[in-house]
C-alpha cells in the first residue's frame, strides 16, 4: 500500500495538472483506506462504525429492492417543496421590502425579531399544530428557507448601483422596465446568494425534521435502522444528505453561472 | 483611433447638422443644505455650440450639468432646452465619468438600452462609428475603461441627441486613450451637430474641444471666453498656449505679474 502511494504521488508530481486535480482527494481516499483497514483488523467494531464495503453492499441492496429510491424522493421531494414555498415567498417579501420604503416599515421589524428564532426551536410546537404530517416538515423547511432568501433580496435590491438607476431613468425606463433591466438583475448575485445558502440549511432542517417525526424519507430510514443496530444503512443514509447536500450546492452554483455569466466573479466561457 | 467617414456617409450627416438645441440657464440657484453650489447662474447657449464648463472640484460644475438634465433640480431659476422643428421634446443624453454600463447586459444590447428593438441596425451602425462593432457581443466586464466609454457614447449617440451632456466622461482615462475620444467625440459632434455640454477640470481638453470656455467660481460665472482657434486644433501651437496659460492662470487665481516674480 506505502509502495503504491509512493508510485502514485510520482505520476501526480510529473503530471501537474493531473495532480491539482487529484489533491482534494488524497485526504478521502486516505481516510476510506485506513477506515477499511480498522474494520477488517477488528479495531473498529461493526455495531459502532461498519465497513466501506458493508456500506457499498447495504446501498447496492437497498436500492436494488427500491426502498432506497423510494426514501429518496420522499425526502427530494419535502426539501423541495419546503425550498419553493419559503424561498418563494422569501423572494417576494424581500422584493416588496425592498423595493417600497412602507413595506419595510411595516415588516421588517417583525421579520427581524422572526428571524432570530431557530426553526428547529420550533418542533414541540409543530408537532402539536401539524403531528408528524407531511405539513409539519413543509413547514419547517419553509420556515428555514425563507430567511436567508428574503434577508438576501431584500440587501440586494437595496445594493442596485444608485448610478445605473439614475442612468437608466435618463434613458427613458420607469417603472417595471426599471425593475427588468436594472433593479432584478442587479439584485440576483445577492439573492442567489440567499438560494445557495437556504438550499444548504434545506437538508439541514429536514434532517433533523425527519429523525424527530416521519414515517418515511430518509431521516426515518435511518432512525429506524437504529432500532436494529443497522449501523450499515445509517451510514448509507448520512452519506446520501452529504450527496444530496452537494448536488443542491451544485444545483445553485449551476445557476449562478448562468444567471451570473457577465459577472467576472463567477469565471466561465463567454 | 481617429474615426474616418467616408464622403457620402458626411453628406449625410451634414444635413442633419440643425440637430443641435439652445440652452438658456436663467438665475438658477442650488443649494444642498446650508451650501450654495449656484447662485443666481446665467447662460445662454446657442443651438449646435460646444460649450466646456471647468472650475475646481466642487465648484457646480456637475451639479449645473446635472440639472440640465433634470437629475436635479433647482430651487430658482429655470432652465429651458429650445425646441426642435418637428420634434415635440428635445432629445437630451448624458455621458457620466464611469460608463455606466449594465454589467448584465452584453455591448450591443447595451447601446439598444431604452431603444426600440427594430433599430438594431442604427445601433450597430453607431457601434461602428466608435469603433466597436467586431465587440458587439463582448461583455461589458471584458472591455478597457476607453472602449467602456466609446459604449456609453454609442449608446447616447443612437438617439440622436439634440443636446449632449458630458460630465467628465474622459477623467479616468488615460492620456492617450483620452486624446484618441477626444477626436471621436469632436469628430461626431461636427458630422451631427448637437449641441454638447462639457464639464471637465482638464483646460486643455476644454480648449481641443470647445467653442466656449466657461469657468465657474463661488457659484458664478468668473470667465466667458471664446475659443478662437481653428480646426482641427493642435495642442502644441502658441495661440493654444497662451489662452491655455490665461484660463488656468485664471482657475489659479495666480496674476501674471506675481508669477514674473519667481
């Protein structure tokens, strides 16, 4: 193993582009090793940690009988629901805020004070209001969602360059062409901002909403392989938030290079 | 990059030479709180005249700009854009120090902003007036602070203004690129013949540039000079010199005679 690590880390030093790309996953790999090497020593029991490859076979088995895909879209599907409705409505109360001096008046202050409790802070009282419906995770996610969205839009638009706005009115826009040509899209790096963070706390609230209450998703596929020391199916269940986390990160930086491709900042071809 | 028209293209444009617009600024007055920036101002000028506006910084010069264009207004006094034959309003554009382009939009589209989209082709037409027309789908982000610029010119040019405002469009540029818009500007205010409003600090671009020299001081005019130098006009020629020397010596408040002394 030492012999083949020497071998490798030669090639990666004659290739330099091979290894710049390789070097963020020489610490994974490590770790996977020595992880696999601790379960098959016997050093890590298998009731407290199972092997990579217990972990492989659990995730092949799991999804071979469909019940993995099946947790999967629940939960997909919670996490997006939630995304849209907070997000949504954080978008359009950040614009509203915003744009018009009355609005934020009357609701930033209460908006505010709202932000400053934690969602999860909330799950005794939910469970009363909603039990463990799918209304109740749609609302916390919504919850966690709509702040950092709304916080973003509404410093966004407050953030419009005040000299394209006065550029923009000598050149004959008011009103709604003000607010397609300059206004939003001035505002969208801060919002996608605000989407790329509520996208991440997403994940993190229905985790938590899912291992308290649900009777599927993941979350629950993963609490009740507690009850029967199913340490395999935890761990493949933990790892599928780490990827779905990643591919929603992915996802926002998808759209920031779209939506944001004029902006240097985000450097991709013309 | 001197912009050459070729002969038919300057007939053309000869006959629209009336484009230009009077300005009369009568008794204007602006304050910002407790500072007064004008007091009681007064000029006249007469349709298709470059006039340049220099002074100190934070003498009025931007703000008296600023108003012609409506982006401020004064607490007395009025101003009145003349009216055009055919035209209803006077079309009024402004050149600001930094380009003000939308980032977002890519170099044509930007010259197109407010336009109607059936005349792409005036807008590409004006894009290669300034030079530009092979950076039609450039982003702004990718041109150089000059090329910036002869955008932001493009884009007041495509609505044929009848008066141009120019507030030290070229002050952060450098030497050269400033000299080579220089050219292009008086090179397109001659074929066109608007009206143009300069405000600059730099004397010898006023002097390059413009009929008239207007030097504002404590709010008023504190000289009204008239630049009697033939076109094209070169930096280097002694009638240059000497009013060059007067004007700022002028800015500086410094007398000749004090200066024979050192």
């Amino acid at each position: 193993m030492n012999q083949d690590q020497k071998s490798a880390m030669k090639t990666q030093l004659q290739r330099g582009n091979l290894a710049k790309r390789a070097l963020p996953w020489v610490v994974p790999i490590l770790l996977l090793i020595v992880w696999q090497w601790a379960s098959s020593a016997g050093v890590l029991p298998s009731r407290f940690l199972p092997s990579p490859r217990a972990v492989v076979h659990s995730f092949i088995e799991l999804s071979a009988s469909g019940e993995l895909w099946t947790h999967v879209r629940v939960s997909t599907l919670r996490a997006l629901s939630g995304f849209v409705v907070g997000g949504g409505l954080g978008l359009l109360l950040g614009l509203l805020t915003g744009s018009l001096r009355w609005a934020e008046t009357l609701l930033d202050t209460t908006i505010q004070m709202g932000r400053n409790i934690p969602p999860l802070a909330l799950i005794p009282l939910v469970i009363l209001w909603f039990g463990i419906d799918e209304s109740a995770k749609l609302f916390l996610v919504s919850l966690g969602v709509f702040f950092p969205v709304y916080i973003n839009t509404f410093h966004g638009i407050r953030s419009v360059d005040r000299g394209l706005l006065e550029m923009g009115r000598t050149y004959g826009l008011s009103g709604w062409s003000l607010y397609r040509e300059i206004i939003l899209p001035g505002a969208l790096p801060s919002i996608l901002v605000g989407v790329r963070f509520s996208l991440g706390l997403m994940w993190v609230i229905l985790i938590v909403a899912e291992t308290i209450s649900a009777r599927s998703g993941i979350g629950y596929m993963t609490m009740n392989a507690r009850e029967f020391m199913q340490t395999d199916v935890m761990v493949v269940g933990i790892l599928l938030y780490a990827i779905l986390g990643k591919l929603a990160d992915l996802l926002a930086k998808g759209l920031e290079r779209y939506w944001l491709r004029w902006n240097p900042a985000y450097e991709t071809a013309r | 990059m001197p912009v050459t028209f070729s002969s038919r293209e300057i007939k053309a444009e000869n006959q629209r030479c009336s484009r230009g617009v009077s300005v009369a600024i009568e008794n204007v007055s602006i304050a910002f709180g407790e500072r007064t920036v004008l007091e009681n101002f007064d000029v006249e000028i007469p349709a298709g005249e470059f006039v340049a506006i220099v002074g100190r910084s934070g003498c009025g010069k931007s703000t008296l700009l600023r108003s012609v264009a409506g982006l401020e207004t004064p607490q007395a006094g009025t101003i009145s854009v003349g009216k055009v034959a055919g035209h209803e309003k006077p079309d009024v554009r402004v050149m600001f120090q930094d380009s003000r382009l939308l980032p977002w939009r890519r170099v044509l589209p930007n010259v197109m902003l407010g336009l109607e989209p059936a005349l792409i082709a005036q807008a590409q037409k004006v894009l290669a007036q300034v030079g530009l027309a092979e950076r039609a789908n450039d982003w702004p982000a990718t041109l150089s602070g000059g090329q910036r610029q002869r955008v932001a010119l493009a884009r007041a040019l495509v609505h044929d203004p009848n008066l141009l405002l120019l507030d030290e469009p070229l002050g952060s540029l450098d030497a050269l690129t400033r000299i080579e818009m220089q050219q292009l500007i008086e090179d397109i205010w001659r074929s066109r013949g608007f009206t143009a409003m300069l405000v600059t600090h730099d004397v010898a671009e006023a002097l390059s540039l413009a009929d008239r020299v207007i030097l504002i001081e404590g709010g008023r005019v504190a000289l009204d000079e008239v630049v009697n130098i033939p076109r094209p006009r070169t930096r280097g020629s002694a009638r240059f010199a000497a009013l060059e020397e007067r004007v700022l010596g002028r800015v500086l408040q410094r007398r000749p005679a004090v200066e024979d002394q050192w």
